[in-house]
C-alpha cells in the first residue's frame, strides 16, 4: 500500500475547510489547511505536497498571485494547484488557469463529484 497523497487546502473559511477535510480524508487523504497567502507559503517549505487546493479570495494576497508565487519555487513548480472557488464569472476559469493552476473546481463543490476530480488531478 502506497502512502496517503497529501493535499494543502488554502482557505480562510472554517466551514469551507471543514468540509473538504471530511470528503477527502474519508478517501484517505491527508489534508494540511493554510488560512491565508503566508501561512501557506510557511507550510510548503517545510511539506511537500502531492496538490494543492486553491481558494481564490484570500484575506492576504489572492490566490491568483499566490499560486504565480509557488509557481516561482522549485519545489512547488510541478505541483499541480487547483483553484477551489466561489468565482464562477465569465473570464474567471481562464484567470485561475492563467495565474498558473491546473484546474478550477467551483464552489458550492459536488461533493459526490469532488474525490474524483482529486484523482484525476494527483494522476497527472
């Protein structure tokens, strides 16, 4: 048996977080949890993640000016960021994809949908 996959989820709400740590650790995930840009930043230089989870309106810096900041690091270069996030206006999918993430999952998450959508982005 392989190690669990580790996941940082960047996100300043409580009930947010929640949420996503009952779905994925019931899949077997272990999930690690940043409120903001620099707890974040903290937390992948001390962990390597296998994804990372990206809300984009973070109380800090927004996510899409942090996923460009790990994207400037070796060690989270490769790593796929997925952007997690209540903006689901005409334009924001490309603006995440843009801002460097693999993906966009849009909120209020499918949470029958959501282990599958991890998958697939930990199997690229």
């Amino acid at each position: 048996m392989s190690d669990p996959k580790s996941i940082l989820y960047v996100e300043d709400n409580p009930e947010n977080r929640m949420l996503i740590q009952r779905i994925l650790q019931a899949e077997g995930y272990q999930v690690q949890f940043a409120q903001d840009a620099s707890e974040a930043m903290n937390l992948v230089e001390s962990t390597q993640f296998d994804l990372i989870l990206m809300d984009i309106n973070l109380p800090d810096i927004d996510g899409y000016t942090l996923t460009a900041r790990l994207r400037s690091f070796p060690k989270t270069a490769s790593t796929p960021i997925v952007a997690l996030t209540a903006n689901v206006m005409k334009g924001d999918r490309e603006k995440s994809l843009d801002s460097g993430c693999d993906g966009y999952i849009q909120k209020p998450i499918d949470v029958d949908e959501l282990p599958f959508q991890v998958a697939t982005f930990l199997k690229r």
